[in-house]
C-alpha cells in the first residue's frame, strides 16, 4: 500500500464498520446506507456522494456495503436502527446487466467487488434488501435510489424473466423512491425531516415516488398537472398500451415543466412526481467539492484491486446527461436530456487533487461525461426548451436552438494540458461525432468544431479514437435515433484529412450493435460490406441488451414504437441474434461458408462478392 493511503486516517471515510461508528462516540446513526457496490469514497460512486450530503447536513451516516443477504443477517443488523431511514440502492449498474452477459450467461466476475469478484450481491439486489429491512425493522421508512429504483419506477419489462414487473416500490416495500441523481431529492428530504415532518406524510418531493394503498388520496399539489398511464393490469393485457406508456414517461421525465404521472397497480396508485431543475454550476460544484478522499475504504486493502474504480480513478467527470436521445441508451432516463455541467474552478480543483493522488503518473485517463462532447451546451432560448417534448436535441436533426459551441471543452483541455504534472490528458469519453459534422451540424460554428478535432486528435488521444455509429442501415439508425451513416463517413473523411496535415497515424474504431429492434440480416450484410470497404475490421461490438426503460427495450418486447405504434421486428432468439452477430466477423474464415449460404437465401449473393470476394 502506498505511503499516502497509510497516512490518512480511518475518519477520513464514512464508517463502514460498528467500530468505526463507536470510534466516532455514535450511539446510534441518523441514516444507514446499503449498497450492492464496495465503498468507494469518489464522486462518481452513488452511495459516497448520497453519504457525504448526509454528513454534509450534519447527520450521522454509515455504509453497510455488499452485505451478506443469505446468513442470519448481521450485516443488515450491525448498526441497529436508523433515526431517520435506511438509504437502499443497488449499485452503479443494474445487477442484472451486472450479473449476466447479453445472451444471459452468468458473469464470473463483478467490477464493483474487491478483487473484482463474482457473487457479492443478490440479483435484483434493491427488492432483496429493501425487503429484508422490512422484515428486520418494519416501522423504520425505507428509501430505494440508484439505477435499478430509477428504471424500474414504472411498470417495465425485465429481459432476464422476459416478463413485465410493475414499478419496483411494488415489488421491494420501500417507502420512497427516489429517482434520477439523487441529490436534490435527498436534500429536501432531510431538510423536511429535519423540520420534524414525518416520514410518512412525506409525498410530494420532486424526483420521488411513492405507491399509495387503496382509498389513499392523491397528495394535492397546486403547481403540477396529472396524466394517468395504462395501468399494470392493462399492461399485461395488451402490449400496445404498455408501449405506449413510454412516450409518456419519457416526455414527462425530460420536461422543464412536467406533469405528475399516475399508474394504477391493482388497487394501489404509483404517483411518480415530475422531476427537479437541472441542476445549476453552483449545485453541480457543491456535489463534487464534497471531501471525498476518491479512494475505496481501507477495509478493501488486502482484497484485490476494485475494478471500477481502477478505471476511472485518474479521471475527471465535468457534466452529466445526455441530450442524444438514443433508444437503446438509459442516460437520459436517468441522468436527463439536459446537460448539468460543473464550472471550469471546480473541474480544474479536482484535476490538482488527481494529480496528488498516489500512483499518479501524468495521465488523465478521461476529461469527460456521458457523452464528451456535450459540456456547457444547453438551448440559446430556454424558453423554447422549456415548451419541448422531443427525446433527443439532435435527432432526427440538430436543433435549430441548440448551441454547440465546443469552446468551453477546449479551454478546459488546453489548461489541464497545460499543467506541469501532466505528461497527458485523455478524452476517453464517447464524442458524438455527428456534432462535429458540419454537414449534419448545419448551424453549428464549424470554427469551434475544427478546432476541438484538432485538439483532440492532436493532444487527447491515445492512437484510437472511439465513435459510434452503431449501425450502417438507415432504417435501424432511425429507430436508434442515430444519424445516417453518410455521415459518418464525412467525419472519417475528416478524421482523415486532420491525420496526414498532421504528420499522425491515429485510428479511427468505429463501435456496432447487432440484433437491435429494426434490424435484420440484410441490414448486419450491409454494415459488414460497408465497413470492410472503408478499411475496418470491426473489434468494438456488442450485441443488444433490452435493459429496463429505453425506447429500444419497449419495441423489443412490445412489438410497437412507442412514439408512433408501428410495428417493428426485433430478432428474438438465440440463433437470430447469434446470426446478425456473426456477420461482425465476415473476416474469420470459419464463416467464410456460412456468410455465402446465408447471403444465398436472403437473395444478396453479389454482397458475398464484396464481402468475401471471389
Ligand atoms: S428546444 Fe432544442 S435545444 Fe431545447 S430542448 Fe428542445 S431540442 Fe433541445
């Protein structure tokens, strides 16, 4: 262990043990948390930024991580009974996506477990422990957040049982659901708490959720308008209902003014409430100025590396959400549509504290976001987006009012460059190359886009520049809500053209998705053909997952768009999906056969030429 992990003292973490609690002269904690996920005490790990906004609030907080859910139940007991609540989440990734592969073979290992180890938490790891709380301590509230609560707030269709659940305060028993980043919702829980509020009349905090029993009153709130969704019952009935549900709740959970939604579960109601502002600079700052020590917790020394963490501890998170819209994508269910960025002061603060960290060596391995190259960017008139419902700003086309102004990004690049411990700063965040596309970015100031290429290419990649067109057929990427792959091939063009002014050999690696909804095998002939042609042999790949809550997953299961209710095929079984796969890998002689026999029954012969010559 490094020098600079023994110095620091246990107190520097929140307590992850009974001793560390008595240690602090706590008799009994106001809020404990329990989390699918190793402590670890860094920004970008949910249950250390919800702790250090308890501790920030003055209130005594501790962390039952990946406790054992299948002996007598002493991790779940250790600290007794909260004042407040329990705090539950599953962990950074759904447990199922975690837990099992796209074909749903079980995964050996877990990047949120010491030593990356398998088996630290159960499937559906939310349900189980919010249930086990209630069993242990009935009349203490429970509090469900993270990524599984905030996909599976409404009824959904869970891939892995292939069947649709109801929302998971259903199926889990917790008292509130807070969904999206938590933040915001937590703090005007406490502050309600606080004021002597009780628990259980606490109902109407946007970005929450709570299931009313039968002959409860819908809480009154002036300021919101209701929409009542096709309930669960209908759901199961008729899958066009269900698809349609989801054009609600996307809508309604990426307005600046949303309505209250209303689900009917049998007798109960799920009222889910419209969601908090997008975070300000000031509130994005406040979350990521917490003390963290950005370190996992001691305890963890002697158990193996954690594999998340190893990945992004040398790197800097400056905004969050997405305004891309991409069906088969969650950030934007989660995150929101508007972008949330940090200030440039706060960013650089972390990047100084990066640079102190033991085993630094001069790299950044990422200045970015969900999508890297969407910091700062927001509406010119945000009146306008005030009165929008489209999913994504920049499909079918780039918004008129959307500014793309890369400068912001290239200021903050060049001054992390800039610094005399950095040997180099990554950009290892996803870029939407279609913004940089002027042809698709028509408005977009091709200035600020040339230049961030450049400073990217030039000074921020590591040889490979990763973008993702996702497919190559038109007809898919519309229902992916990607653009045509026409442009992508303007951006190689691009790509290519900043390579040899510049005297570089970087690469350019394209990432695919076989098997999403609307595609076929044609269209996977077409995208192997395509690519060979433009001198790729594909590498990044993946088969589609249906995760909870995408547009891509609802089409999956219903067999309807949500938006427009048209049919859409989607490959649905093993060989189907194996099928489409295997055309990434034209290249392999071993299917060099089968590629020929199967272009030969979809009529495409002459694509066999192209793809395999003669
Ligand atoms: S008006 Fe344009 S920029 Fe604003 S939210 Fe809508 S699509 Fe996005």
């Amino acid at each position: 262990m490094n020098q600079q992990e023994t110095r620091r003292p246990l107190s520097d973490w929140l307590p992850l043990t009974r001793k560390e609690v008595e240690n602090r002269g706590w008799e009994e904690l106001d809020v404990v948390l329990i989390s699918g996920d190793a402590y670890v005490d860094h920004p970008t790990f949910g249950t250390a930024v919800i702790g250090r906004i308890i501790e920030e609030a003055g209130l005594r907080v501790a962390i039952s991580a990946q406790p054992n859910w299948q002996d007598d139940l002493r991790d779940f007991r250790k600290f007794g009974k909260p004042r407040m609540f329990f705090g539950v989440s599953g962990g950074c990734m759904d447990p199922m996506v975690n837990h099992y592969t796209a074909s749903k073979r079980k995964r050996s290992d877990d990047a949120y477990t010491p030593g990356g180890r398998a088996g630290a938490r159960p499937d559906y790891a939310t349900t189980i422990y919010a249930q086990i709380l209630k069993k242990l301590f009935p009349d203490v509230p429970v509090v469900i957040g993270g990524i599984e609560a905030s996909l599976r707030r409404v009824t959904h269709y869970d891939y892995w049982q292939d069947r649709l659940f109801p929302s998971i305060l259903e199926s889990s028993g917790a008292d509130l659901l807070v969904y999206g980043m938590g933040e915001m919702p937590l703090k005007f829980l406490l502050d309600l708490l606080g004021r002597g509020v009780p628990f259980h009349s606490i109902k109407t905090i946007p970005q929450t959720a709570v299931l009313l029993s039968e002959g409860e009153k819908i809480p009154k709130n002036k300021t919101w308008k209701d929409v009542e969704i096709a309930s669960h019952d209908r759901c199961l009935e008729d899958k066009k209902s269900y698809s349609a549900n989801f054009k609600i709740v996307e809508q309604e959970s990426n307005k600046m003014q949303a309505r209250r939604i209303l689900q009917r579960i049998g007798d109960k109601t799920l009222v889910i409430n419209p969601p908090f502002h997008t975070m300000t600079e000031k509130e994005m700052d406040a979350s990521f100025d917490l003390p963290f020590t950005r370190l996992p917790h001691p305890k963890y020394n002697q158990k193996g590396e954690i594999p998340a963490f190893e990945m992004i501890k040398f790197s800097v998170n400056m905004h969050r959400g997405c305004f891309g819209g991409c069906s088969f994508c969650t950030i934007s269910a989660h995150q929101g549509k508007f972008v949330a960025s940090r200030s440039k002061e706060s960013i650089m603060k972390e990047v100084k504290k990066v640079t102190e960290m033991p085993g630094f060596k001069g790299y950044i391995s990422d200045l970015g976001g969900p999508s890297a190259n969407m910091y700062k960017m927001k509406g010119k008139d945000e009146s306008i987006c005030a009165r929008c419902v489209a999913p994504s700003c920049i499909h079918p086309v780039v918004c008129d009012n959307l500014s793309t102004d890369h400068k912001p990004m290239i200021d903050i690049y060049r001054e992390v460059d800039a610094m005399p411990e950095i040997k180099k700063a990554f950009v290892g965040s996803g870029i939407r190359y279609d913004m940089l596309v002027k042809e698709y970015n028509k408005r977009g100031d091709a200035d600020s886009m040339n230049e961030y290429m450049e400073q990217v290419l030039k000074r921020h990649v590591s040889g490979r520049l990763k973008v993702a067109p996702e497919h190559t057929a038109d007809k898919t990427l519309r229902i992916m809500r990607k653009p045509s792959f026409r442009f992508f091939k303007l951006f190689k063009k691009k790509f290519d053209e900043i390579n040899s002014k510049n005297g570089m050999n970087q690469q350019l690696v394209p990432y695919f998705i076989s098997g999403h909804p609307g595609s076929d095998l044609a269209d996977m002939a077409d995208l192997a053909a395509e690519t060979k042609e433009m001198g790729f042999k594909l590498e990044q790949v993946q088969g589609f997952t249906p995760t909870p809550m995408t547009v891509a997953t609802e089409i999956y299961y219903s067999g309807f768009h949500p938006y427009t209710l048209a049919e859409i095929p989607s490959p649905r079984t093993a060989a189907d999906k194996e099928a489409q796969h295997r055309f990434f890998f034209w290249w392999k002689p071993e299917n060099t056969g089968w590629i020929r026999r199967t272009l030969g029954k979809l009529g495409k012969l002459k694509l066999a030429g192209r793809l395999l010559g003669r």
